[in-house]
C-alpha cells in the first residue's frame, strides 16, 4: 500500500488514495486529501465531512448517497439536502469524495 | 413481468428477502449479506431481512469483537431505517431456544413463528439466502 506523508506524519492508502486507518486522520490530511481531490476546503465542506465522521462513527458505514442527502437534509436544512447542493462542494460524486477527505473507506454501493 | 406487480417509475418492483441463518462472526455470511442488502436498497426494490437459527445473533445488542480482532459491524443494522430497510422479521422459535427477547436486539424487528415466517416466505419474488 502506498505512504503518503504530511507534516511529518506518515499514513497508508489504498491504490485509489482513501486512508486505510480511520484512526489517522485529522484536519491536515483532510486538507492534504482535498488537495489530491482539487477541492477547495470551506466551512461548507467541512459541514460534510463532519456529518460524514459522525454518521460513520454511529453506524460504521459510509452512506449512499441517496440516503446521505436525505440525512443531511434532516440535520442541516432541506436546502443543503439535495444532489444539487453536494455535487457542487464535491463535483466528482459527494458520498465518494467526500468520503474520502473525510478518511471514511469508499462507501458500500456507491454508484 | 407478472402482471401482479406494480409499476413504479417505469420499473418492477419485486419483493426480495434476505434470509439470514449464520452468526455475525466465524463467517463472513451476515457481513456479506448485509452489504448486499445496503447495496440493493440503490435499486428501489421492497426488501425485507429474515433472522433465522444462529443469524437472530446479528442483531444482538452489545457485540463487542475486541478479542476476534475483527470490525464491529452490529452498528449499521441501526442504519438500515435511513436506507428505507424497516421490514425485519426475527424467527420467534429460534430466539426462544438461544434465550433471546426482543430486548435483547440493537433494533425494532417483527417477531414471526415458524408458519408467519414460512408464509412471509412464499410471498416473495426472490429469496436469497445467507
């Protein structure tokens, strides 16, 4: 598996850069994944990211997307609860980049 | 296509059960079987889950895999409701001769004895074992 180091911390992913220990992550590689991702990092992103923690740390999945937007609608507001909204912070599909900035493993059924 | 079937969004939707009959760990049948699951709720189909003999274990609350060195996955039952997945049926024998109660599982299930369940079986389009 591929290192990859950031300020000095080392850390594996796998062959499509997702972080292979949940554990390692914080916001510097956060940041570091977002950069491979050529996503600009704002407060409305991090908003995802951290609801995408905390529903994994609850429920030991990544979402689908269907059901991510649904949850999102639920906890922030049914404007931010729609596809539309998520693909614009994560262009290239949110539950997977989103996912990954956030150090969660690919999500199961992601299409 | 069956006529019987209703139409939805220009699609059949069938009615699919995933019939669970193992120990959540040992195995990599429940893990495997409930990932299907998730992944087939991306589908729009009407599913429900069968816990039958050992698979009335999955649910139990209060897994701890510490010692197995393996990932806990009992959590994401609970995540079932958020992928429209709300039809559980537990085997009401096979909790009884495991000492099980309905308190005892991570998440609200619909309890059947042996003929419900052979019932709720034969009504289905597509059973798929694990």
């Amino acid at each position: 598996m591929p290192m990859v180091e950031v300020a000095g911390k080392s850390f594996e992913v796998d062959e499509e850069g997702y972080l292979i220990n949940l554990a390692d992550w914080d916001e510097g590689i956060a940041a570091y994944l977002a950069k491979e991702e050529k996503v600009e990092l704002t407060p409305n992103h991090w908003e995802v990211i951290n609801f995408l923690r905390e529903y994994y740390s609850e429920y030991q999945i990544a979402p689908a997307i269907r059901v991510l937007t649904k949850a999102i609608g639920k906890k922030l507001g049914p404007d931010k609860g729609s596809n539309k909204y998520l693909y614009e912070l994560f262009p290239y599909g949110p539950a997977k980049q989103a996912c990954k900035i956030a150090g969660l493993p690919k999500p199961t059924g992601c299409i | 296509m069956s006529d019987e079937m209703d139409m939805q969004e220009g699609g059949v939707v069938k009615q699919f059960m995933f019939v669970n009959r193992k120990a959540p760990y040992g195995t990599i049948y429940a893990l495997e079987g409930l990932e299907v699951v998730l992944i087939s709720a991306a589908f729009e189909q009407d599913v429900s889950m069968a816990f039958i003999d050992d698979g009335v274990y999955e649910l139990k609350k209060g897994q701890d895999t510490k010692a197995l060195g393996q990932k806990n996955f009992s959590p994401t039952y609970r995540a079932l409701e958020g992928y429209d997945i709300e039809k559980l049926y537990v085997e009401k024998e096979s909790m009884a001769v495991r000492g099980l109660t309905v308190e005892d599982f991570a998440v609200d299930v619909t309890v059947l004895d042996h003929a419900e369940m052979a019932a709720k079986m034969a009504e289905q389009d597509v059973l798929i074992s694990f």
